[in-house]
C-alpha cells in the first residue's frame, strides 16, 4: 500500500512520509498484515483423508482456506490464527489440530 | 460595518456557528453549554442555516458523531462542559489522532464530585493532553472571535487537529456584555469552503480511516500529530494576523498587560483576567510595577514565548483554576515553572489554586497575591510554592 504521495508504506517509513492518521488508500489492504506469527496452534490439512465437502472453508475468520475452482488448498499461513474452528467443522478428521512449533 | 450588540458568551459563540455555518452539528445539552446548541437548534428551525443538527443520547455518542461527519467531509461543531467533556474523553483522542478539524466550545465548568456546576478549569485542563489545540478566552468578544480563528487553525493543511474554545461557565457564559460582531459576509469569507485532505465521501479516492496500528507504524503516527501540534504554533500567528487586519482586534498566544518594566506578574486563563487587569490597574496608579500575562493558547503551549515574557520579573505567580492532585501543584504552574528552566536567573516562582468550583475571586484576592509576591521580592524566599486562595483553614 502507498501513501497519497505515491511512497510504499512499509516498517522503513519514516514519520515525515506516514500518511495522516494512518487512513488506508488502497481496498483489500488487510492481506499486507501477516497475523500468522500470532499462532499457537497449527491446523493440518490431511489431503488423503478430504473429501472436499467444503465446509471448513466459509468459517475461516480469515480467508486462510483458499478455495480455487471449488477445491479447497492448502492454509494461508501468513494470515491463519490458529483459531481452529475449521477443525472443529470438519467432518472427516481432514485437519489435524497441533501444536505451533517455531 | 461591525456590528455592535449585547450577548452573553453562549449567544456569542451561538451566533460564531450560525455565521460559519457548518454542515454538521452534533451535540448532547449539559449546563452551561446547554444554551449553545439550544440556540443554535433555533438556527436551525428557522432555517437560517443549512446545518444538520444531530441530537444524540450523550457525549460520548456526540463527540463520536462529531468524528465520522468530519471523516466524512463535513465541518462539523459540538459544544460541551465538565462531565459532558469527560464523557468524551475516549472520543477525544480519536478526533485527535484520526486529525479531524472538529471545533467544539467548552464552557468551562467543575467536574464532579461532589456535584458542583460553576466555573472551574478541571474539564479542560484535563483534557490537555489529548491532542486537541485550546484557546482559552477572557469574555464574550474572545470567545467569538477565538471559536472564528478555531476554525481556520485546526483546518489547516499542515495542522489538521480539532480546537477547544474554551470560556468560564456562566461568569462569562450567562453574562451579557457588549460585543462587536463581524459582518455574515465577512464571516463567511474568513473561515472559506472546508476543503478537507482526505474525506470518506470523497468519490475519486476510496480511504477508509481510523484503522489499527501496530508498533511497527503507531509511534510514526504519533511523532507526526507532535509536529502538527507544533504547527499549529505558526498557523495560530498567521490566522491571528489576518483576523486582525479584518477587525483590528489584536491576538496572540498571550496577552502581556502593562508587562513593561515589571517586576512582579501573575499568570491566568479566562475571565480572571479581567478582575486581575482591574487589580494591575490599581496597584500601578499606585506606583507597584506590577503585570499581567494571560494565556490564550494552552495547547500548543508557547513555551519560548512565556519564558521570555516572564524572563526579567523577580516574582511570579500562577494561577491555577483546578487541581491536579500532583501534590506539587496545579497544571498551568507546572508548565510555566518549566518553561522558565532555560534561564541562568530565573525569577521566584508560585502557584495559587483558586476559584475551584465557581469560589469567586474578586479584585481583592487578587491583590493578595500580588501582596505575597511583594514579601517573596523583598525577602527572595518563595516559602510554600504550591498555595490556596481564599480557602477556610
């Protein structure tokens, strides 16, 4: 994301530079905060046991089930919590519910 | 042609927003603001302006109406005292740091408890610190023309910070006194068309505002709305000096009254002044080298200027119209004291808390003060620097 000055906002900007209030110029600008670092608990995707029934996909609070041509991919771990209600919403054991390790 | 009339410090300001005519006001009636938007409401009825009038259920719902119209584009004015003004205190900030232009009139009134509803400055004076510019304002005439200013100052491209208008309650709020009025026209072409930087209405550049922060970015944010609040320094000059040039009416950070070969000073907000300006009067014709500084703008507080008005005095006293609970003394005391640091020779330097609660404070309380100051010049020995006027032991 830019500012109105047309300067790539990122962990180098200095405060001269920074737009005003920290308004948001650009749609869809959440994708650029990773929250992944804040998990502690990691969902597992166990390909061999989906059947791509699709239900874990609309409860992710935070888009991180891609779904691409009615399949769900493998997790966004960039913006994935670790909240693990897609664990819960699976009906086949497809998500292995463990620890984050780091 | 000015106009000439009588009105009491909440019609004036009343009648400030009826000649701005703003897009938004959004307000929640506490004594003694209530009459501004009650005024005001008539405006509105009467449809002498094209205001939208947003009466909501407190002033925490104000301020934050206040907040997402002026988002929007809007210029937008609330008015509040005391407990209304605390209520907004998270709002405040907000307003504050999203640099939102809101200009609100605080008639300044004691905050509970016990319950009390006359003047002090506790409402305000807390509130020093949340990133909103204050003028402060000695009468009627002051209010009008500073909530004018307020409009072009927080407006300001390289300012962009909401402005306090502040005045007592009902020392000068409720009592009328002649006033000098600018013309509609004239009005209207002081403040201009609000052209905001950024606005949610605005169709061509889609923003949306208020967003969170992490440490990677919030410190930025914050050093950045520091330098705005510096800003408004210079502007608050440049905006005084136009103002002057359409009424002749002189105004600046502080007013130094007869500060010329003083020794001695006190320093005060809103309508003490005037009382104390009576009292200067008096000790000069009697020979004292006595003066006076009235502090008009509080935030940004102009602190060079104030240590170098104060530089040459050997007795200071400031006065502080709310406590702060520091145990060392009231806020405007601990400001000035520091402002004078700098110097090699600094001048003796104490604070009076008074008129807490609406206390009256005549021009023989005053003199008082200036008394003790005497005794400090002569004997070079401040005493008890954190004192109490006209309280009962």
């Amino acid at each position: 994301m830019k500012t109105k000055a047309g300067i790539e906002i990122n962990e180098q900007i200095g405060w001269k530079a920074i737009s005003p209030g920290g308004i948001v110029t650009e749609a869809g600008s959440a994708q650029h905060f990773k929250t992944g670092d804040w998990r502690t608990m990691r969902p597992v995707w166990l390909q061999e046991k989906c059947r791509q029934c699709l239900l874990c996909a609309p409860t992710c609070p935070d888009s991180s089930i891609p779904v691409v041509e009615r399949k769900r991919e493998k997790f966004d771990y960039d913006h994935c919590k670790g909240c693990g209600i897609c664990v819960k919403a699976c009906p086949f054991e497809a998500i292995e519910w463990t620890k984050e390790i780091k | 042609m000015a106009i000439r009339e009588r009105l009491s410090g909440n019609e004036a300001i009343a009648y400030a927003m009826k000649q701005i005519n703003p897009d938004v006001v959004a307000a929640f009636p506490i004594t003694p603001s209530t009459e501004i938007p009650q005024y005001f409401s008539q405006y509105v009825a009467d449809q002498a302006v094209d205001t939208g009038l947003i009466l909501v259920e407190s002033e925490h719902s104000a301020m934050s109406a206040c907040i997402g119209s002026q988002s929007a584009g809007a210029r937008t004015m609330t008015a509040t005292s005391s407990c209304g003004l605390a209520l907004m205190w998270e709002m405040l900030y907000v307003a504050a740091s999203n640099r939102l232009p809101v200009t609100m009139a605080v008639v300044n009134r004691a905050l509970s408890g016990p319950i009390n509803i006359h003047a002090d400055h506790s409402d305000s004076m807390g509130a020093r610190d949340a990133g909103w510019i204050q003028l402060y304002s000695e009468n009627n005439q002051e209010a009008y023309d500073n909530f004018i200013q307020a409009v072009r100052i927080g407006e300001h491209a390289q300012v962009q910070l909401p402005v306090m208008v502040c005045q007592d309650g009902f020392i000068t709020s409720h009592s009328i006194e002649n006033i000098e009025l600018m013309e509609d026209e004239v009005v209207k072409n002081f403040v201009g068309q609000y052209e905001p930087v950024t606005s949610l209405l605005n169709p061509h550049e889609a923003i949306a505002i208020g967003p969170y922060d992490s440490a990677a970015y919030y410190m930025e944010h914050k050093r950045q709305q520091a330098e705005a609040m510096k800003n408004a320094c210079q502007v608050a000059k440049e905006v005084a000096t136009d103002f002057e040039a359409l009424t002749g009416r002189r105004y600046d950070y502080f007013e130094a009254y007869r500060m010329e070969d003083t020794e001695t000073a006190i320093v005060v907000l809103n309508s003490t002044a005037g009382t104390a300006k009576s009292t200067v009067d008096t000790l000069r014709a009697a020979g004292k080298k006595v003066g006076l500084l009235k502090i008009r703008m509080f935030r940004p507080f102009p602190q060079e200027e104030i240590c170098q008005a104060l530089a040459h005095l050997k007795a200071v006293a400031v006065m502080d119209r709310s406590e702060g609970f520091s145990a060392a003394g009231g806020p405007v005391f601990a400001e000035v004291r520091s402002a004078l640091y700098p110097l090699e020779q600094r001048p003796q330097i104490i604070n009076y808390i008074y008129g807490l609660g609406g206390r009256d404070v005549t021009t023989q309380h005053i003199e008082m003060v200036y008394e003790s100051l005497f005794d400090i010049m002569e004997t070079n020995d401040p005493g008890e620097v954190y004192r109490y006027l006209s309280v009962r032991e």
